[in-house]
C-alpha cells in the first residue's frame, strides 16, 4: 500500500510537471507567434518605407533645381528692390551736393572779402543763386554731340530734372506729413531727415506683385505630387512612426542625419514667403514649424530622451542651416541701413534667430560680422555738412540740405542703438559715439553754436536718440568717457549762453535755453554740471 502511495505522488508530480512545460511550450509558442507577427510587421513596413524614400529621394532630387531657381529669384528681387532705393538716393545725393557745394564755394569767396553785413549776405546770396542757376542748366554736363550729332549728355540732364521734381514731390508730401503730426501731436518734434521716405508707391506695388507670383508658383512646385510626398506633415508623421515604433533600425540607419536634408527643401520653400526686413515674422506661425516642432519625442511621461537624440535639435539645426543664409544675405545685400522700419524688422529676425541658439558652426559669428560691417559702411558714408551760419543763411537751401542731413544722422543713431541687446557695448561704442557722434555730428553742431535755438534743439535731438543705451533713467549703459564730447559741447553752449545772459541783451530767453541744457544733462547723468547751470541761471526747479 505504501509503495502504491509513493508511485501515486511520483505521477502526479510528473504530471504537474508536464503541465508546467506544456504552458511554458505554449506561452513560447505565442510569443513566437506575436514576434513573427511583429516581424511581419515590421517587414511589410520596413518594405513600404523602402519604397516611400526611395520616391521621396527622387522626388526631391528632381524638385531641388526649382527651388534653386525660386530661391535665386527671390534673392534677385529683394536686391533689385534695395538696389532702386539706394542708386536714387546716391544719384539725388550727388544733384543736390553738387549743385550745394557750387553754391557755397561762390558764396564763400564773397564772404572770404570781409564783412558779415547785410549787404555781404546779399552779394553772397547772388553768387550762390547765380552758381546754382549754371548747374541746373547743365554746368557739369555740357552739350557734347556724338558722330551722328546727337547730345551724349542730353538723357543725363533730364534725367537730373526727373530727379529734381521728385525730390521736390516728395519734400512736398514729408512737410504735409510733419504739419498733420505737428497738429495731432504739439509735442512733436523730429526734424527733416529723421523720417524714412525714399520708396515710391509704384516701385512697392511692382515688387510686391512680381513676388506674389514668385510665391504662386512655389506651390506649385510639388502640384505633381500625390499628397504622401507633397506635404510635409505627411512626410513627418512616416519618419516619426519609424522612430517611435522601431527605434534601434531608425538609429541604426544614422537617419538624424539624414531628416534635416529631407526635410530641407519643404521648409526652404515656406521659408519664400520670409521676408525679413519687411515683416514681423515668428517661425512658430509658419507650417514646417509646426510639424518639426514635436517630431521624435515620445509622449510625456513614457520614454526619456535619449542625450545622444540629435532629433530634439531638428528645428535649430534648420534655422542655422537655412534661415540664417536668407537672413545673412538680406543683410548683407538688401538692408538699408537708414531705413528705420527695415532696421526695426531686422533687429526682430535677429531675435529670431538668437532664440534657437547657441549653434554649433560660425554661421552665427558671420551674421553678426556682416551686421557690423554694413552698419560702419553706412556712418563712413554718411556725410553731415559743417558749413557755418553765415553760409548757410546766404546759400539758399544750405539750412534744409544741412537739417536734413543731421536728421539722417539722427536716424542712423537711433538704428544702430536698437540692436544694444545684440552686439557688446564697446562694439556699439565704437560705431555710436567714436564713429558717429565724434566724427560726423558734433563738428556738425560746432559749426552751428552760434545759433543757439538751433545748437540746443539740434543737440537735443542727439540726446534723445541716445535714450536706453546712454542716456535717460532706463539706460543700459554705464556713463562711457566717450560721451564726454558731447558734455563739453554742452558745456560749450552754457558758456555761450552765460555770456549773453551777462550781458543782459534780452535778444534771447537764456534761462529757457538754459533749463533745457539742464535737462541734457541730467539726462547724461552729469548731474554735478547740470547743477551749475541752475547756480548760474538761477533756476529752482529740481534735478
């Protein structure tokens, strides 16, 4: 009985084991069922994503060349734009200077004789009028007739008339601007120049149609395309699927390096419709962002990224790659330095750009550079007159032509100062107040001192423009010792302002000018100077 028991608990102990193994044997089996139905899987995925890139690739081998060509003829368009601007502006620059510095010449070898009386004035206004009268006849172009008898210069003096009545045109339309803003606002107080007007009406229609159909055409470039390939968010939803369902075959395959280029040429093609000195644009409103912007990175909570996960730096490695060319080469060849609506849109793009920073190559270090070139290039060019009271009150249009050209200068100051957030202090020193102010405007403001409405509110003008960087309460600046010129051209007009204070001649109302010296100053920081004015004038209002 015993030994019956015994072979009784041997073959239920076997039993439970065969048991046990037949469970195991099927719990492999269906696991290797669901592998090789996942393999099947992965198979028939792996074989409709071989198909689908190697479409894509042909696809976008045989679009390239026409993205090429749209992205040069936009460049072209942006830079026949700039260019029209800046040629009528050299060519109206060089009538008026030409016809001015006639003028002056003559006016000055009959004030170099002596005396500032008016009768002087009147023999120098003559001069001056008789000179003019002789360019715009066409002084410098003389008729000179070609083998057919035709006048060579004939075209060039119309065209300096052309020019002329359009300069005129559009003085006419800035003055009936600056009255309605001076009738809305009594406290306006620009001056001629600091304004920008020199695109024409008919010049922004012509290249906003021909890049209207630039950008027509651009969709449709992948027209023929069925919308698998032609849509980028299609596209990215096939690579994202690969990289969250078979990770290590997406990694084995290098394809972070890959996805930028495939992906290039959609984004290069909204990325037509950029224009950066002319709108306000966020990457974050265009398309290709919007599908880049979560591509490869699991949902929250589930997975980790990866640090060797290049895919999370997708979108930076696009904007340096290309929107920092488009934005480079606008800089370089279409920026107009004095435009203040460009210089504002550009100061925007390079916070754009900065956002998705920093970036690995020198693509950065070369945008700044070229921002820093062109902005030299346009003090160096800049040209303020330093002509003297006396000439300017007997040539006629020397005051405006003078006023108009500090008003640039002024514009110039301002543009520079907006990227105070982009370049280092001593770099926007170094164009501001050594390049600019010290060598441009001050012996500008010299010439003038003996003028005094003109010298304070000119000179006011300056300090104002100077506002957040080195002057006012919110300045980013310390007090820089470059600024010390224009204290001593300040203190320069106090001492004017003293002596006819002194001699009590009532021609003028010192302490009104004197209040407003005050002013700059405090508005410097040299509050120890501004203090000595009010000694001196006794002025009791606080600093």
């Amino acid at each position: 009985m015993g030994r019956l028991k015994e072979s009784h608990g041997r073959t239920v102990t076997s039993l439970h084991k065969t048991e046990e193994n037949l469970s195991a044997s099927l719990a492999k089996v269906t696991t290797l069922e669901n592998s090789l139905s996942a393999a099947g899987e992965k198979y028939m995925f792996m074989q409709k994503l071989r198909d689908f890139v190697s479409v894509i690739c042909a696809l976008l081998q045989d679009k390239g060349p026409y993205i090429e060509e749209l992205e040069d003829q936009m460049q072209k368009l942006h830079e026949e734009r700039a260019a029209a601007i800046l040629e009528r502006r050299a060519a109206d620059n060089d009538d008026e200077m030409k016809e001015l510095e006639a003028a002056v010449s003559a006016a000055r070898q009959v004030l170099s004789r002596g005396g500032s009386n008016a009768a002087t004035i009147e023999a120098a206004t003559a001069a001056a009028q008789t000179s003019t009268a002789a360019m715009r006849k066409g002084g410098d172009l003389p008729v000179e007739l070609d083998e057919f008898g035709r006048d060579k210069n004939l075209q060039k003096r119309m065209d300096t008339t052309r020019r002329a009545e359009a300069r005129k045109r559009r003085r006419v339309k800035n003055d009936v601007k600056r009255m309605s803003a001076i009738k809305c606002d009594s406290s306006y107080q620009k001056i001629e120049g600091e304004s920008s007007t020199d695109e024409s009406d008919s010049e922004s229609t012509a290249y906003q149609s021909n890049r209207d159909q630039l950008l027509q055409v651009s969709e449709q470039i992948f027209g023929d395309a069925h919308e698998e390939y032609s849509q980028l968010s299609v596209v990215v939803e096939k690579f994202d699927r690969w990289k969250k369902d078979y990770a290590s075959s997406y990694r084995d395959a290098y394809m972070s390096l890959s996805i930028p280029v495939i992906f290039s040429p959609y984004v290069r093609l909204e990325l037509l419709k950029w224009d950066p000195l002319h709108e306000n644009t966020d990457f974050m409103d265009m398309n290709w962002h919007n599908s880049l912007f979560s591509y490869g990175i699991p949902p929250e909570g589930e997975t980790e990224i990866s640090a060797d996960d290049t895919d999370v730096n997708l979108i930076p490695q696009l904007v340096e790659k290309l929107a920092i060319p488009i934005l480079q080469n606008q800089l370089a060849n279409c920026w107009d330095m004095l435009s203040t609506s460009e210089t504002v849109c550009a100061v925007s793009a390079m916070r754009l750009v900065l956002r998705y920073g920093p970036f690995s190559g020198s693509a950065l270090s070369n945008l700044i550079a070229v921002l820093r070139d062109r902005l030299a290039d346009a003090v160096a060019n800049l040209k303020v007159p330093t002509w003297d009271t006396l000439v300017m009150r007997a040539v006629p249009d020397a005051a405006r032509v003078a006023a108009y050209r500090f008003g640039m200068s002024i514009r110039l100051i301002r543009n520079i100062c907006l990227f105070h957030e982009i370049f280092a202090m001593p770099v926007l020193e170094e164009l501001v107040l050594d390049q600019l102010l010290s060598g441009k405007i001050l012996p500008h403001l010299r010439s003038i001192q003996s003028n005094i409405h003109d010298a304070v509110t000119r000179t006011e003008r300056v300090v104002t423009s100077l506002h957040g960087v080195w002057a006012g309460p919110k300045a980013t600046g310390d007090c820089s010792p470059k600024l010390r010129p224009l204290v001593d051209y300040l203190l320069s007009l106090a001492r004017v302002l003293e002596k006819k204070h002194s001699s009590s001649s009532g021609e003028i109302d010192t302490s009104k000018f004197a209040r407003r010296l005050k002013k700059m100053l405090v508005e410097l920081n040299q509050y120890d100077y501004a203090r000595d004015i009010s000694r001196t004038f006794n002025i009791k209002e606080a600093l």
